[in-house]
C-alpha cells in the first residue's frame, strides 16, 4: 500500500487500477498499471499539474455524447491516480483538496466507480480516512442516482452508449457485491453511508444485476434489520428502511404481496422503538407502502380483505402520534391513502370506528399548530378523505366530522402559510353529499368570503394557489345552495361580492377542463335559485350570484378561443 515517509511518497507496492483496452493503446500500455506518483513529489507540489488536469476534464460537459468520455479512458485514468491514494490507510494528503477533487467527479461514472471498487476492495476500513470514504460513497450515490435516470425508457433527455453501460456495468456488479460483503464489517457512520449507495439503484439499474446478485439484496438488507443492536447500530438500520422505501415501488417488489407483508411487519415493529432515527425512517417506508397499496391493491383483495390486517394497518397508524415531528410528516399522507381505501364494512366493528375517531382527534389537532406546515398540510389532506365518503359520515356522526369542517374552515382563512390554506380549501371541497355540512354549509360560505376579504395584495405563488382553489370551492357551494341559506350567508355574500367577482374575473379562465362541468351546473342551478326568488327577499343577492357565474364562464370560453385561435 502506499506509505509517506517524510516528505516523499511511494507507490510501487500498490496494486493501481488498469487502464481499459482500447484502439489507441500500445500492448505495452494495455499490459502496465497505470504509473506511480514520482518519488520526488511532495505533498505541497503533488499532482498540481494533473490536478488541474483532472479539474478540467471532469468539468467539461458531456450531455448526452459519452463516446467523448470513452475515448479519454486511459487518460482519466491516468489523472484519477493522485486521488486513488487518499484511500490507502497511511496517507496524509490534504483531505480538502481530495474531497474537492472528489466532488467535481461526479459526472465520471466509469473512472470513479472503478476506483471505488478497487478501494473498497483493498481498503482496510478501520484504518482508513474515513471521512473521505463518505465522501466516496456520495458520489456513487450520485452516480447510481443519475445512470439510473437516464436508463428510464422515459427519460429522452440522455442515450447511453453501449460501450460505456458494458463498461460501467462490470464496475457497478463488482461493487455492489463488495459493499454487501463489507458493510458489516464498517463504522456506523461509513455502514450508512453504504447503504444509502444501495438506496440510490433505480429499478431499471437494478434489472442491470446479474442475478445472482440481486437475490442478495434484499435478504442481506433484512438480515441487517434482525441483527443485534450491539452489532449493528440504529443509524444502520433506518438507513435499511430508505432502501426499502424506494424499492417497494419497483414494478416486481410492489406486485411481491409477502415481500410488501415483510416490509409492513418491518413498519410495525420499528415505529416502536425508542430512537427517534428508526421512527423517523421507518413512517417513511410505511407512507410509501400505503401509496402502493391502495394503487396496487383494492380493499377487497383476497390478501387484504381480513379484519386483522387491516386493524394492524389501523393501530400502525395510531402510532404516529407519538412520533417526533419528522416522522408525522407521513401520518396525513398514510392516513389520506387508507382512508379513501378502506372497505367501509370494516366501520361496522367497534375497535375499527375507535381507532379512526382517535386518529382523527390527533389529526385535527395538529392543524393549525405549531410552525411545521409540511404536517399540517398532509393532516389537512387526509381530513379531507374522511369528508369525501358519506359513510364515514355515517358510522363516525357529527361528533367527529363537525370539528373537522370547523377545523378545516378556521385555517382556510387564518392559516400564516398558503399552502396549508389551500389544503384546507380542497379538503372542504371533497364533501358529496349537504347532508355532511349540515348546519356548518353557511360558516363555510361565511369563511370563503371572509378568507378572500383579508388576502394581502401581492400575488406571490402560493396566494395564486390558494384563489384557485377557492374559486373550485365557491361552485361547489353554490351547486348545493337553497333558498333557505340565504338569510344566514347573505351578509357574508353581499359584503364580499366584489372579491368574488373579482375572483371569478381573475382565475375562471384557467379551470381545467375537467372542473369546469361544476361551472356549467352551478350556471343553471343559480338561474333557477334566482327565478324561485323573485319578487321575494334576497333575490339580489341571488342575481348577483348568478352574474358572477355567468362572468365566470364567459372568461373560459374566451380564454378557449384565444387558445384555439393561437395554435
């Protein structure tokens, strides 16, 4: 290995890369390790010529065109030789410089991976920097991040050339098996830092496994998570859970039903543990799962379709209210998903309608609470599921829905962050059916008016966000008004009309398509209100109302008419 003795290094006893077979190159050249550093170079004056070389070469843009790449081969080789020093065990180069260097050579997939074989293959682990084999592992990270990318049969904005995947592939196979055997064997902090490697292979890179890697994988991951703490740490373990969060949606995992009934089991039983690394990583994996159950899965499919698991899937849920922030950041989102999926039947049974009324108290509770707006939003969103389905309504009674819709409406106005507000305003929106409004219908109107009178007026992105989702929610109410409203919205409504107006003035011309039907009925519906009051009281409010949904579909129309008329 390479050693320093004073101010000189020596290199002859290590085992450097070989440098690719190519046209160019000589037998000679094909059949020589690459050249050691010169004995005469000091750690001041080391590799300054080479090093700027290296800058250079790795900083040119490749694009798409990585025949470019192939054809400096030998040369990159060549340049990358200072830096594969830094991992022998006795070196004292200046790790700034290195990690510099290292950073730029991101974009050298087949070079780098090289080097990181034969360092990962060689090195001694206890002794070696370890915080330059970190910054090591990121960059493969990034590697495997971006060649997965570009391998995606949907990705167009890249073509890799045969010769340079053969290339890498031979690189990539070696390595994975090398981090596979030598994970174990790392620091914690290194260990990490290797699975996160694994973490980074896409789905089409990991069909580039031979098989008998592959099925490594994933038992070595699950032999990690049943291993002893004292053996393997927790920071190794939740980093396990950001591997299998990602490759549960790999077409082959996420059809796997006992594979997806493993990860589960794994979500169970981590959300329990104490520290908070394992909880975190772990809400994660289990959101995840929920996205690919209720996509890949019906309630009613014969795997699911028992009291058992699904009451499991309950109390997992429960869970989260005892987790640190972080880890809540998943709850709405893993809520939202199980709510809209659900078979209602399992409302039927006692334990299942109290698990839900409790999970719905904690996460009315965390909206408008407290700075963290991510959660708050995810919270929003899966209230929202509950009041898109009567039969929760049914079966959980105004106990439960009317602090939601309370809830729901109180941030849509007070809300510092538009986002959260939005949400809410989408959510109330979800309602089917009046009947789950109920009295509450006229303190939603009342809130839409009043949220919209006391919007600054600067017009950042998230305020655009939120007015377009108040004019969504302003059809939806007014296709369920009745006369009988009047009385207890016309205040709210007439004070306000200007800001409706000019609501509708601003953003009817870009409702989608598929929206806009709520436009045509509430055109209608309106018309009709009007007529039926007639000569009576509040007949002004309600021709008002009915211009400024005529307004609203005569800025559609004209909005698809210049849009015809310029394409």
């Amino acid at each position: 290995m390479a050693r320093r003795e004073g101010d000189k290094w020596h290199t002859k006893d290590t085992p450097g890369p070989r440098p690719y077979r190519n046209l160019t190159q000589t037998d000679s050249t094909r059949n020589n390790e690459v050249p050691s550093l010169s004995e005469d170079i000091d750690d001041d004056k080391m590799t300054q010529t080479r090093f700027n070389e290296i800058i250079r070469f790795i900083e040119k843009p490749y694009g798409a065109d990585y025949v470019n790449l192939i054809a400096h081969y030998e040369r990159l080789w060549h340049c990358w030789h200072d830096l594969y020093v830094v991992f022998d065990p006795d070196c004292r180069l200046n790790m700034g410089r290195a990690k510099w260097a290292i950073q730029l050579a991101n974009n050298c997939f087949p070079s780098y991976l090289a080097l990181m074989e034969r360092r990962l293959t060689y090195a001694h682990y206890i002794k070696c920097p370890t915080d330059c084999m970190i910054e090591a592992m990121k960059c493969c990270v990034l590697i495997f991040t971006k060649i997965s990318k570009y391998l995606d049969p949907d990705y167009l904005e890249h073509g890799l050339d045969q010769e340079f995947l053969q290339k890498f592939d031979v690189h990539f196979q070696n390595l994975v098996g090398t981090l596979i055997d030598n994970i174990l064997k790392c620091s914690s902090v290194l260990g990490s830092a290797m699975i996160d490697v694994l973490a980074a292979i896409g789905s089409h890179l990991y069909l580039r496994l031979p098989e008998e890697v592959e099925k490594r994988i994933v038992p070595f991951l699950m032999s990690v998570t049943n291993a002893d703490p004292k053996h393997v740490s927790s920071q190794v373990k939740a980093r396990v859970g950001r591997c299998f969060g990602k490759y549960i949606e790999f077409p082959w995992f996420r059809a796997d039903f006992p594979f997806m009934v493993g990860i589960f089991e794994l979500c169970e039983r981590f959300l329990l543990q104490s520290e908070n690394v394992m909880k975190i990583s772990y809400a994660w994996v289990f959101a995840n799962w929920t996205d690919v159950i209720v996509n890949d899965f019906p309630s009613t499919d014969e795997n699911l379709y028992n009291n058992d698991i699904n009451i499991r899937i309950l109390s997992t849920l429960i869970l989260y209210t005892n987790l640190p922030v972080k880890a809540k950041y998943n709850i709405g989102r893993a809520a939202g998903n199980i709510f809209a999926w659900m078979d209602m039947q399992l409302l039927e049974i006692e334990v299942v309608r109290n698990a839900i009324r409790k999970l719905t108290e904690n996460l009315v509770a965390m909206i408008g609470t407290g700075q963290d707006y991510k959660l708050r939003w995810n919270c929003a969103y899966a209230l929202g599921n509950i009041l898109g389905n009567r039969i929760f309504f049914h079966y959980l009674e105004a106990d439960v829905v009317d602090p939601i819709i309370k809830t729901l409406s109180k941030w849509m106005v007070n809300s510092q962050n538009f986002k959260e507000r939005a949400q809410c305003v989408t959510s109330l929106r979800k309602v089917v059916d009046k009947d789950i409004y109920g009295d509450r219908y006229a303190l939603v109107w009342n809130r839409l008016c009043l949220s919209l009178a006391v919007l600054p007026v600067e017009t950042c992105e998230g305020i655009q966000k939120f007015k377009s989702e108040c004019i969504l929610l302003f059809f939806h109410l007014t296709n369920m008004l009745e006369t009988k409203d009047f009385p207890s919205i016309n205040d709210a409504v007439t004070g306000n009309m200007q800001h409706l107006r000019s609501l509708v003035d601003d953003f009817a011309g870009a409702i989608l398509m598929e929206d806009f039907d709520a436009v045509i009925t509430a055109n209608e519906y309106i018309k009709d209100i009007e007529n039926q009051l007639a000569q009576l009281p509040y007949e002004t409010t309600a021709s008002a109302l009915a211009d400024i949904v005529q307004l609203a579909v005569y800025r559609h129309r004209g909005t698809r008419r210049d849009s015809a008329s310029s394409t």
